[in-house]
C-alpha cells in the first residue's frame, strides 16, 4: 500500500512502514507479541527475522509453563507472573519426552531419536544417535544454548542404586562418552539439575547434591545452618514449583483427578525442580506434562548442524 493524505496530513498504511522502524520495535516485543507481530503481513515477518523475545530472558522473570497431555498437540502456554494463559499447537510434543529445558530450547526424546528443539519457531537441531534406544527417569542438562560452541550436554539415569550413568556430548561431536558413578554413596532419582564454572550438578528429592568437573565426582549433603565450615551452593533451589501445587492446579483448573509430571529449568541463580503432583483424588488419574520455559523465539541457519 502507498501513502494518502488526510486534511493535508500525509499518512501511511500500518502495513506499509518501513523496516527501519518496524526491526526495533519487534526486537523489544515479547513473545505473544512478537507472535501476533509475525503473523500480520509478509514485511512485519521480514522485518522481525532477528528479533527473539529476548526480552523473555531476563534474569529477574520467571520462566513460563506449558502444560500438555501425551497424544495431544494442543497446549496450555501460561505467563506466571500474570496469570494469563494462551493455547498452543505444538506436534513435536505429542509422543515426545522432554529431558531438559533452558535457554528457550527444549531437549526432546521421540523414538530414539534426540534433538533440541524451540515450540515457538519451530526450529530443530538433530543430535547424534543416543545410546540407548528407550528412556526412564533420564534427566538432562546444557551449558549453554546448543547454537553455542560452548555447549556440553550431559544426560544422567540413575537406573537404580548400583547403576548411575552420564552421557555426555560437546557440540560438534557425534559420539556420546558414557561415564559411570563409581562410588558406593548414591543419591536418589535426580530431581533438578544445573551447571556453574564447567561444573554439572545434579540434585536428588532429599537433601543430597552429586557433582561431575574435570572427570571428578564429589557428594555432598545440602544443610541450611552449620558452624562447620561448608562449600556455598552457586544456585537457589525451588522443589516444588513456582506457585505452589495446590495454587497452579487451582490456577489451571484442574481437577482433583488430574496429576502431572514436569520438567524443571534454571533461571539466573535459581533452579527449578522437575516434579510428580499427585493426583488427589484416588481412582483413575488425568495424566499431565508440564514444562517451565523461556519462551523465546530461536531461529538458526538452514544448515545448521550439531
């Protein structure tokens, strides 16, 4: 469209601005907006090509939740903080098993195939072929976004007490190295993890933190107050989620029938545990996912490879 004129006012279609004024104003948009923002015209999508919902990120907001039922691509996007939700299609989340969330991407187990994945633009980067052909209480972290050269994702099972296993994989290489805990003192099932100074950390549902840097284990249990000298957790722990379980049940309009599996993420210094809510009525349960998320809008390059 071109320009008109209104009582000697020139005027100009919405659709129709230029790109110099429209890439600022996408770039600070976070990410419903930057959604609705995309999806206006052809030149407003051209215009926000770099634009991410960086905004999103900040250290001092919380992440996202986005709440789904296996075999339904349809999902519950919910902003915490101001209690607003939005519906979602996202396919890739049908049959797949989310190990990890961070950095606005998500690590998807599908069939045995692994891959990062971001819900909002749809962008996958494959990785190499897992060693292991199914799943179970597998828990996952990254050092950094995958586009990164830094990035080292380490997987870690506790199958049971005797067995404890990583897998560990550095961007670019297409072998995953398999370490296993050598010592006697095991943590239970991993319930939140995090990553400081080349350091892995892994947290069970009690009080006990297990440590991987420089092929080095060390265990250490976590105490609030002590007169004996201790090392300082680089992190603040959250073990049940950001609302409490009976509030963002309550928020989400769920019933007392319904339980839910999530998957935590980090955010500045705080980490956010995975979870089980139970259901708390007995009898047959509504199973639900959940996964807290920064809902950014990631996009890499058409030959993009791990």
């Amino acid at each position: 469209m071109g320009t008109t004129r209104n009582d000697n006012v020139e005027t100009r279609s919405w659709s129709d601005l230029p790109p110099e004024l429209l890439a600022p104003v996408a770039d600070r948009l976070g990410i419903i907006e930057l959604l609705g923002f995309r999806g206006t015209c052809k030149d407003w999508r051209s215009a926000s090509s770099t634009a991410s919902a960086e905004v999103e990120s900040s250290r001092h907001r919380k992440p996202w939740f986005l709440l789904y039922a296996e075999g339904n691509p349809q999902c519950q996007l919910c902003n915490v903080s101001a209690k607003t939700q939005y519906s979602i299609n996202i396919p890739e989340l049908e049959e797949s098993a989310c190990l990890a969330s961070n950095h606005g991407w998500l690590l998807l187990f599908n069939e045995g195939s692994i891959f990062f994945f971001c819900p909002f633009s749809r962008v996958k980067i494959e990785l190499p072929d897992f060693p292991h052909s199914e799943i179970s209480d597998h828990v996952a972290v990254f050092s950094a976004p995958p586009t990164s050269k830094k990035c080292t994702l380490c997987v870690i099972n506790c199958k049971d007490q005797q067995d404890m296993e990583l897998n560990i994989l550095k961007r670019g290489e297409q072998k995953w190295d398999k370490v296993y805990y050598p010592a006697e003192d095991r943590i239970d099932k991993v319930m939140g993890v995090g990553f400081r100074d080349k350091c892995f950390y892994f947290f069970d549902k009690d009080k006990k933190v297990l440590t991987y840097k420089k092929k080095e284990w060390e265990i250490y249990r976590i105490v609030v107050d002590t007169k004996e000298p201790a090392a300082i957790l680089p992190f603040h722990r959250h073990k049940s989620c950001l609302m409490g379980n009976g509030i963002l049940k309550t928020w989400l309009n769920l019933g007392e029938d319904v339980s839910i599996s999530t998957c935590g993420t980090c955010y500045g210094d705080d980490i956010v545990h995975n979870e089980n809510i139970e259901a708390s009525k007995e009898g047959e349960t509504r199973k639900l996912k959940g996964i807290w998320i920064h809902p950014r809008f990631l996009q890499v390059p058409s030959n993009q490879c791990w």
